[in-house]
C-alpha cells in the first residue's frame, strides 16, 4: 500500500455554514464521503476554490442532515501530492467538521494519483460496506508519483468495488487535459467524470454539490453527474455560480445526452440504470 501519513486533527475553526442559497430538503439515506484533493505544487493558486468548494459541499450537508434527521453522513478528506505526502484525515461525522481554510492545503510536491486513488477505494470498501458512499478524486494533473499503484490495477478495484457494493460511486474531476483519458482508463464513464478548465474549478466543485445533495434527499440513486452538470461544469466561464437555484429539469433522473456541448468521447452508463456490465 502506498506510503502515508496519518492526520487525526481537524481543521481548528468554527463548523461549516451551510450554503445560503434556497431551503433544502433533508437527508433520506445514510451517506459516506471521501475527498481526495490533489494539493500538488501545480495547485497552488486553487487554494481558494478547493477550500470554499468543500466547505460549500459539506455546509449543505450538514443542512440536510440537521436535526431531526434520522440519517446520518460522515466525511473524510484526503490530501495527496507526491507518494510520500499521502495524508488520511480522520473521519468524522458531518456536523463536527471544521471549516477548511486556504492555509490548511499545504501544496507542493508531484502527482501521485494512482497510489492515493489506491488508498482511498480501499479506505471505502473498509469503512462503507453496505452503506451508500460516494468517493470525489479532484486534481489538475497526470500522475507521474505513483510506487506502487498504475492505472490498470485502480481499473480493477474500481470494477470489483462495484459489484461487491453497488451502493459505492466514484467520480472523477479533473482540470489537465489528461481527465478524460485518465477516467475513461480508471472505467469511468461520462457520468461519472468530468473535466473542466482551471477558471471552471468553483464550478466543478458546485455540481458536485448538486448531484451529492440530489441523491441524498431521494431525487436520485447516485452521485452520478447529469447532462446538465457537465455541461454546466465544460462550458468556458469566468463567473463562479453563486448558488443559483437548480432548474426543476435538475430533479429529473432521466439523462439527456445529445447536446452538442458535450464532447461524447466516451460512454453514459447510469448507476440508477443496472447496465450489462453491472448484471454479469
């Protein structure tokens, strides 16, 4: 297993507000999540839009799993940059997680990707059987760290990950022109990735937000992204959303792949439709 370093402090200031954009629903199922983040040297000046991206996603969970919520999730954070410089935070019940500041991504180093990919599907098959977990891989480059672990052998957990829990979503979010390649080689798909432009990381972290939430509250089965996530995600912007009200098309579970915004380099297979693959 890739060398790692074990982080059981949490971020030190007060809890996550939760996003002030519209009242959302509550949480009808229990929920699991790991964030891996790249904090590579090539990071550094993402610093801002990684911490209020994640602080965002967690806010609105812990909107959706206040009390009286019978359901509850948890959170994880992992942060990776060269193999040495794999670090576990701990996991913690969303309502106790801290806010992440820019000071607290520490970025320099290489990318290794596959090593710490690795680390986090073994860390979810562990502490998530059975229970519904999402795992977010975000990074802006191509792996060139990796010991122990290449793209093949994270293609086989991801696939046995998947038939032994199908409850389980991984997805990849990346911003080097390598995203597309290196997910459809981890066999994932359209739905499961995107890649989006530097100036679009704000944006990449908000469709996140909407999809987790979307599935927690019952709308969906998956974390999956929709249509109009990766459309909102792979359209050059320069405006970060601020918290625009979902359109009620969002809520729609049916996926619409014919846009011709959408480069379709790779399959769709949806994890609220059972594919072949899945029934083998």
């Amino acid at each position: 297993m890739a060398e790692m370093k074990n982080q059981e402090e949490n971020f030190t200031c007060a809890p996550c507000a939760a996003p002030a954009h519209a009242p959302v629903p509550p949480a009808v199922k229990d929920m699991n999540v790991i964030f891996v983040q790249d904090v590579s040297g090539s990071m550094q000046d993402e610093r801002r839009s990684v911490a209020n991206g994640i602080n965002e996603i967690i806010g609105d969970l812990q909107t959706r799993y206040n009390a009286p919520c019978e359901y509850s999730a948890t959170i994880r954070v992992i942060t990776f940059s060269s193999h040495d410089n794999i670090i576990m935070g701990s996991t913690v019940p969303v309502q106790d997680v801290q806010v992440m500041r820019e000071t607290d991504l520490k970025c320099n180093g290489m990318t290794a990707l596959w090593d710490t990919v690795a680390v986090a599907i073994d860390c979810m098959n562990a502490e998530s059987a059975g229970v519904p977990a999402t795992t977010y891989i975000f990074t802006d480059g191509d792996d060139n760290d990796s010991r122990k672990f290449g793209k093949s052998s994270v293609n086989e957990m991801i696939a046995d990950n998947k038939k032994q829990n199908p409850m389980h979503s991984i997805l990849f979010i990346g911003s080097d022109p390598s995203a597309r390649r290196n997910a459809e080689g981890m066999g994932l798909d359209r739905m499961h990735s995107i890649q989006h432009g530097s100036d679009n990381t704000p944006i990449a972290y908000e469709v996140c937000r909407r999809a987790l939430g979307r599935c927690v509250s019952g709308d969906t089965q998956s974390t999956e992204f929709n249509h109009d996530d990766i459309v909102m995600s792979e359209t050059p912007s320069h405006e970060p959303p601020h918290h625009v009200p979902e359109p009620e098309h969002l809520h729609d579970t049916s996926v619409h792949c014919n846009d011709s915004q959408i480069d379709d380099t790779f399959a769709y297979a949806s994890d609220d439709v059972y594919s072949a693959w899945q029934n083998e």
